[in-house]
C-alpha cells in the first residue's frame, strides 16, 4: 500500500484499459487521474502536478511515443509505456524516447503495479539537491550537451549522438559535478528495467560516454574513477 498518495496519470484512448488501471491503482493507494488522449493529458498536466504517467503507445492523433518526447525534453517526469504492440523494435524505440519501462498488452495489472513501484522508487532515489528546474543546455569543458536533442557537441564542433543510457548517465553527472555517485546510484538513476542488475554493467556505460567524450580511459579528466566509491565527473558545468 503506497502511504505517500503519489499522483498518477493514465493516458490511454481505451475505456476499459483505464477503468481497470483506475480502479486496480486506487485500491493499491494511488490517487488516478485518466486521460483519452494528448490533449486531455495535457489539460490535465497544466492542472495537477503527477509523479508517473502511464502511457499508451496507439493513441488517436499524436501518439504516445511523440507525447514521450515531448514530456521527456520538458521534465524528468517517469513514464511507462504501454501496448498492445510487444515487438522488441516499439521497447527499444519507447525506451530510447525516454520511457522509464514499457509493459505489452494484455498485463498482469499486479505486474503493472510492481513496475510503477520500481519506477517509483527509482524516481525517489534521485539526490536531494537534484536541481528540478529544467535546463536547455549545458556546457562542459568545451563540450555541449543540448537536451532535447540528446547530442553532445565537441569543442571541435562535431555532433555526438548518444544512446538514451549514456543521455541519463551524463545528465545525471552535468547535474551533479565533483559528486561521488556509487555504482548503485547510478544504476538507479540511469536504467529501466531491462538493466542487467549487476553493477559493473555501470562500468560499461561510463566507458562507453567515455569514448563518445574523448576521455581517456586509463588517465581520465573527465568522468574520474574513485576507488572504492564510484564516479565522478571533475568539470566545471554551466547550465542554461
């Protein structure tokens, strides 16, 4: 039973998919709010403030994976997909929109509501100073970050795409630079689900964003190795 009343949004275009979820979530102790559609989640967003949205993917008029993007390049707000398309294309493509998790039609609504808790709890271990406002851009040693792009571009002016992992890895530092983060946290703060739940798999992402960063992985400048703690990203950082 959640104690805390987390406000939850529905978005889905079918009556009774959002009947069941309404119900099944109230009586677990969330407080629902549905939609039919994007218009109506966004009246309803200008309204309320939500801490997940579950979204469906087939809507009429803009789909859930624009709506996803769309929420994505303007709030951290979770959200979880859903589906009636379980091909593992619309996961990785939901997933690389933004989606904290994504759950193919017809679901266990027991299932439903271990991913929102999971989601949840991942949302809650987001450091206290976390700075909630939203930034645009960011600057780094020569380096820019531009958010809703999702690309880094380099002090020479080259555009670096990056995978949604290495997004959420690097945002997660940006925002926080000169802060030790344990392997655990960032785990938390930069994978869904579908992570594989050991912690050196955190090893290598930060060696992936390494290589897209130029950093150097025996003697690095950028993202530092602390021995024993985690890591670190040793720059200085202008937010925009």
């Amino acid at each position: 039973m959640s104690t805390s009343l987390e406000h939850l949004l529905v978005v889905d275009d079918d009556r009774e998919i959002r009947r069941l979820i309404e119900e099944y979530l109230t009586q677990a102790g969330y407080r629902v709010s549905s939609a039919v559609d994007g218009k109506a989640m966004r009246r309803l967003m200008e309204q309320h403030r939500f801490d997940l949205v579950v979204l469906d993917l087939m809507l009429p008029g803009e789909d859930g994976l624009s709506l996803c993007r769309d929420l994505r390049s303007r709030s951290n707000l979770p959200v979880l997909m859903l589906t009636a398309r379980g091909s593992e294309i619309d996961r990785i493509v939901g997933l690389e929109m933004g989606a904290d998790d994504y759950l193919a039609k017809p679901f266990n609504p027991r299932e439903l509501l271990a991913r929102i808790r999971s989601i949840l709890r991942r949302a809650q271990a987001l450091p206290p100073n976390l700075v909630p406002e939203e930034v645009a851009v960011f600057r780094f040693a020569g380096w820019t970050l531009e958010v809703a792009s999702r690309n880094v571009t380099a002090p020479d002016s080259l555009v670096v795409p990056l995978s949604g992992a290495e997004f959420r890895l690097l945002r997660v530092l940006l925002e926080h630079p000169h802060r030790v983060f344990s392997r655990d946290q960032l785990l938390e703060l930069t994978n869904g689900r579908e992570a594989i739940l050991f912690d050196r798999s955190i090893d290598v992402l930060v060696g992936r964003l390494r290589k897209r960063l130029r950093d150097d992985g025996k003697e690095p400048a950028l993202i530092k190795t602390v021995r024993g703690e985690g890591y670190v990203l040793a720059a200085s950082v202008e937010a925009m």
